[in-house]
C-alpha cells in the first residue's frame, strides 16, 4: 500500500515541475533566449565547457550556475564579464523547475541570446527534472570511462547535443571510443557528438555555431508566433 502512495507522490512532484518548466520555457522563447540544461558528473568540465563556448557565440550569454555549495563558479565567469547568478541548492542533488523560474523572474534579459544553466554534478537526478531547457547538453568525458552511456542511459537518451571532453587525454587512457558510441547510438540515434578538449580549446567553436543556429531558428518561431497571435488578436478585438 505504501508503494503506490509514494509513486503518487512523486508523479505529483514531477507534473508540477514540468508544468513550471513549461511557463519557464515560454517565457524565454518570447525574450529569444535558449534555454540549455547542462549536465555532467563532477569534474567532467561543466564550466570549463561554458567558458570555451561564449567566445566563440555571435548572441549574448546569460549563466546560471547551479551547485550545492560555494559559488566559486559563478565568481569564475563573473570575472570574465559573463551574466552569472548563482543556486545553491544546500544539498538536493538537482535543480528543478520551481528554483530556475525563481531566478529567471530576478534576472534581465535585454537580448536575444542563450541561457546556460548549469546543473548539479551528477548523472541521476538532473536527467529527471526537466527544467524549462530548449537543449539537453550531456557532458562526458574520456576521463570517466567508456562505459558511462551503459551505466546512466537516461542521459544520453535525453541528450539533445552530447560533448565530450578531454580528448587531449585520450593517448594516455584505456577509453575506448567505438564502445562509447557504440552505447550512445543505442539509447540516441541522432544526437550530435562534439569532441572537444578544455584545454587546448579544440572543438567548441563548432559547439557555438550549432547552439548559435538554434538560437536563431528560436527567433524564427517566436517571431512567426507573434505574428500569427498578432493577426488572430487583430481578428476577435471586439471580444478582447
């Protein structure tokens, strides 16, 4: 009896979530902003990743930053002039829908752009919550061993743009590519694979250019949108 209680509950937890991801995902898109949830383990180069984007992106970089503790993050990209606002979340192991619609209402968005989120290191929780994202990006790394599409499939099935990271390291390593793609193919046929290193900085600037383009095509569809809701307000004025 317990058991089924629990599963109400937890589906009640998360209809609620999706619903406030939901108005989240709708308010950026008006403003042109696209949303990216990036998630990764600890240590995969979440951040690194970020900052090895942004100067390679034509629009503005809006950061939120998502940890448990500290905000030695956001202090990193604060200094190099980037948007950042810090969550901390005292210990729950993701972020939800709820805390980043309490942090977007604080925040300007004065362009079109992309807002990076980024969530707690870990590969679980986050791929549960969705969180207003346009784009799912998975960060991986040479470093944690081929097999982590095996042990963690969510993810990488809900991944919409997987990078993986510190290629640099991988003469020095037992990882083993094709396994690795071999398990990300099985759980997400098309989802594109960027090879990069934080180091050297190889490879981001593609990432930017594909994050640019669906940026863009946000643009696109939330000014099509308006003209469309434009010509229909235009329509039924008498009853507005």
């Amino acid at each position: 009896m317990h058991d089924i209680r629990r599963i109400d509950v937890q589906e009640g937890i998360l209809e609620e979530n999706d619903h406030i991801a939901e108005h989240v995902n709708e308010h950026l898109s008006a403003h042109g902003v696209l949303v990216v949830n990036e998630m990764g383990a600890p240590g995969v180069g979440k951040t690194t990743t970020i900052k090895n984007i942004i100067p390679h992106l034509k629009c503005k970089p809006y950061v939120i930053e998502g940890d448990i503790e500290t905000d030695i993050d956001t202090q990193d990209l604060r200094s190099l002039g980037i948007d950042t606002f810090q969550i901390n979340t005292y210990g729950a192991c993701h972020l939800d829908a709820p805390l980043i619609e309490h942090q977007v209402d604080h925040m300007s968005f004065d362009e079109p752009g992309v807002l990076f989120i980024e969530n707690i290191g870990n590969l679980v929780c986050p791929a549960e919550f969705t969180i207003g994202e346009h784009v799912m990006m998975l960060i991986s790394t040479v470093t944690e061993g081929s097999d982590k599409p095996y042990k963690y499939p969510l993810a990488f099935e809900k991944a919409d743009i997987i990078i993986l990271n510190k290629v640099d390291l991988i003469p020095y390593l037992d990882f083993d590519e094709d396994f690795f793609m071999k398990g990300v193919r099985a759980l997400n046929k098309d989802v594109p694979v960027f090879r990069v290193s934080g180091r050297t900085g190889e490879g981001f600037a593609e990432v930017a250019a594909w994050l640019d383009k669906k940026a863009a095509e946000l643009e696109v569809k939330e000014h099509e949108h308006h003209h469309h809701e434009h010509g229909h307000h235009h329509e039924h004025g008498e009853q507005e």
